[in-house]
C-alpha cells in the first residue's frame, strides 16, 4: 500500500513538472466556486486517488487515542466521476468507487478490496447576484456491498475486514461563493446527509479560500461533518453490535463527527485540470485520527460558456456606447454615439450592466428615439432588472 501511494504522489510531480512548460488554456478556470456548475454541453471526467492513513482514534466521547505501536489502517480510494451540463446552471454527476482497507497489528494484518458505491447526483446553480452565486446540490450513494453484525461485545472474525458503512446515503447540500477580487474567491458548504449502517444523520460542511494566480489556484480551509446526534446506541455504548473494522473507528460509529484543516494546488493545461490536497484531522468523535492525502486529474471539454455566448452575441451588434444620462424616471437615456457613428433613429439597443469582473447583463431595451451627430437619445422600451438604469451602463445597437 505505501509503495503504490508512494508511486502515485511522484507520478503527480512529474505530471506537474511536465506541465509546467507548456502554455495553459484560458478556457479552463485553475479553480471553481463550490457554487459554480460546469458549462451547457460540457462533459467533464474526473479521476480520483484519496489515501487515508490512521494515527489513531477518537472515542464516542471526542476521548484522542493513539494506536499501540505495531498496529494501523490505511484506507485507498479510487473514484471515476462524470459530469454533463444539461444547461447553464444544471449538471448531472455520475461516478463509482474502488476502495482498499489495510488493517494491522502484531497479530493480524488483512487487507479487503473490491467495489465499494456508485453514486449520482445533480447540481444547480442559481443567476449570480452581484459578487455572490449560490447552489443547491443533491447526492446519492449506493455501496454494493453488506456487512455482517456480530453480537455486542464479541470478537470479530479475524479474516474479515468491511470495506466500510454498508447501505444508501443521501446528501442535500448548499453551496455560497463570495468573488472578493477577480483572483480570490471565498466558498462555503452546508448541508444534510443521511446515512446507512444505522447511523445518525449529520451535517457536511467547508470552508475555504483560494488564491488564483495565473494557472495556479492555490486553496486553504477546513472541513467536517457534525452529528445530529440521534444514534440509537449513544446511551449505550456497550449494546452496538461489532462488525469487522479492524483497527479503525471510521466505520459503525456513534454520532460520528470530524474536523480537518486543508491546503491544496491546483495547476490547469489546456483542458485538464491537476488537483492535489493535504489535510490532518484535528479533532472529532467516533472517528480516526490521521491524515489524508488526495490527487484528482479533471478533463473538460469546455462546452459553451456564458462568456462565449456573450462574445457571439455581441457581434451582432454594430454600436457600443456609454450612457452619460438618464432621465428621472429612467424613461430616457443619452449615450456617447451619434450619427457620425452609424446610430439612426429607429434604431434598436440593449442595455447592459457592465462591471470589473466581466458581468454583462442586459437590463433593458431601447430604440434610438433622437440622433444628433455625436449623440442620441434612447427611449427605454422595456426593462428587466428592477434596479435603475445609472449612468456608466453600456448600450450596444444593431
């Protein structure tokens, strides 16, 4: 298990020495919002390595243990997800997991493997308002596998090992992102997951900021699962019924709960994106202590992205100007082009809301209802935004 982890986190330095010679693709963002989708009729497939290594323990009362020496868990992940953008702010997610437990001590070293979920999910984003965009997203897993319940308090086979918590998992998760500067980004997570394994429902949550420094996205948080508390067995500890977990606490716990502080890079070419992403459990309860490490390579077709359909649709206009005034009761607006410039009167217009972050959005229309020669005047026909229409705002004719 060492040496394969060992090998995969060289080949994930070679893969970033080798991609730092070549010329990146502004196409492919080096970080994404939690907030954010993937763009309409974009497929993306994401491989996953996660590698877990237990230190020791928290018991049901948040009580640190670490394992007598000679003893350990290792756990190895393997994920294949894909995603699709039915549209501009839906996508739909696919994906399945291999999982290795490696469970030793001075007497008994087991490994089990196999497939262990599949999971399916869907994601949408709503319109952006101002710096802020939020998400909602929903998961579901299924484990293809079940475990065997021994009576409380007795000893488990030591030939058997669980791949992990057996039966259907369901999560409804919110997701906010707050733009603060056009490179730096912060990005919360909230939500509800309920769980197999006779376990209590709980609260997935992250906080994190990233840093985007031209195709490198440097990211820092922390993250954790809170239990409802609703275990059928926390007043009794003793009457759990035992499966075969080994050395770790991850799985069959009671009112389980984890926090874990993290740092990770990201680097884009092209259209892949390289992830990497250290963290270190810090406290918890009915879990393990220990670390975890975790390398994903992402490759996106791109798609067709708001600002590209942006791009397109602005060719067809033949004007661009500036609004300098807007009546009180933004009825009408003169803007900076006249006739001289290919404005006539009948004209049609589109204003937009344009900001330092690239946002273009049309808030209303107009015809040119006044055209002198470095100047005209808009009548407002229509508008969509209940916001006013200010000074600044651009207005585009064909």
């Amino acid at each position: 298990m060492r040496q394969l982890v060992f090998g995969l986190i060289c080949f994930s330095f070679a893969g970033f020495s080798f991609a730092a010679t070549k010329k990146a693709n502004d196409s492919l963002s080096p970080y994404v919002p939690l907030s954010k989708t993937i763009n309409h009729r974009a497929f993306e497939l994401k491989g996953l390595v996660n590698y877990f290594q237990s230190s020791g323990y928290f018991d049901e009362t948040g009580a640190a243990t670490s394992f007598n020496e000679g003893s350990g868990f290792e756990k190895f992940d393997l994920e294949g997800n894909v995603s699709y953008g039915i549209s501009d702010q839906l996508q739909m997610d696919l994906g399945t997991r291999y999982r290795q437990n490696h469970s030793f001590n001075t007497n008994v070293d087991i490994v089990s493997s196999g497939l262990e979920s599949y999971t399916a999910g869907m994601k949408y984003s709503f319109e952006p308002v101002g710096r802020w965009t939020f998400a909602t997203e929903l998961r579901y897993l299924q484990t293809v596998y079940s475990n065997e319940d021994f009576a409380a308090g007795s000893a488990t086979p030591t030939n058997q090992l669980v791949l992990g918590d057996t039966g259907p998992e369901v999560s409804i998760l919110g997701h906010l992102s707050w733009q603060r500067k056009k490179a730096h980004f912060f990005s919360g997570t909230l939500g509800y997951r309920r769980l197999g394994n006779s376990l209590s429902p709980e609260f997935p949550w992250n906080l994190e900021t990233a840093y985007i420094y031209n195709s490198w996205a440097f990211i820092g948080g922390i993250r954790g699962v809170e239990s409802m508390g609703s275990s059928e067995y926390k007043d009794s500890v003793t009457l759990r019924p035992t499966q075969a977990t080994g050395e770790t606490h991850l799985f069959n716990s009671i009112n389980r709960a984890h926090r874990e502080p993290f740092i990770g890079v990201n680097y884009v070419i092209d259209n892949f994106r390289i992830e990497m992403k250290a963290a270190h459990v810090i406290s918890g309860v009915s879990t393990d202590l220990g670390n975890e490490f975790q390398m994903a390579i992402l490759y996106n077709t791109g798609g067709s992205s708001l600002s590209e359909k942006k791009v397109e649709s602005f060719k067809e206009y033949q004007i661009e100007a500036t609004i300098l005034k807007i009546s009180p009761r933004n009825t009408f607006a003169k803007i900076d082009q006249g006739s001289a410039n290919g404005v006539e009167k009948g004209m049609k217009f589109d204003i937009f809301k344009t900001d330092y972050y690239g946002g273009n959005e049309m808030v209303a229309t107009a015809i040119a209802y006044e055209v002198g020669a470095s100047w005209s005047i808009l009548k407002i026909l229509k508008t969509y935004k209940d916001a006013p229409i200010v000074k600044g705002f651009t207005a585009r004719g064909r």
